[in-house]
C-alpha cells in the first residue's frame, strides 16, 4: 500500500519554476565571477613572490 502511493507521488510532474531557476543560474554565475577574481588575485601573489624571491 505505501509502495504505490510512494510511485504517485514520484510520478507527479513538477511545474517548471522559472523564478527559481532564474535565482540559482544568477547565484551560480556570481559565485563563479568571485572564484575566477579570487583566482586572479592569487596567480599575481604568486607572480609577485616569485619576482621579489
């Protein structure tokens, strides 16, 4: 009996929330746009240690 109900439940389509995958793709691509700028900042440390070394 829970087994079947377990397969409608799985079986029901989802509406597609476009808001909230506006939201995440958003957070997403900022939080990629912070790790690439951190990543520049730290291959110019390196850079610099390497000309003052």
């Amino acid at each position: 009996m829970e087994n079947n109900n377990l397969d409608k439940k799985y079986c029901k389509k989802k509406k597609f929330d476009f808001k909230c995958k506006k939201e995440n793709a958003i957070n997403s691509l900022f939080e990629v746009e912070h790790f690439l700028c951190n990543l520049k900042k730290v291959c110019n440390t390196v850079g610099l240690y390497k000309i003052l070394r």
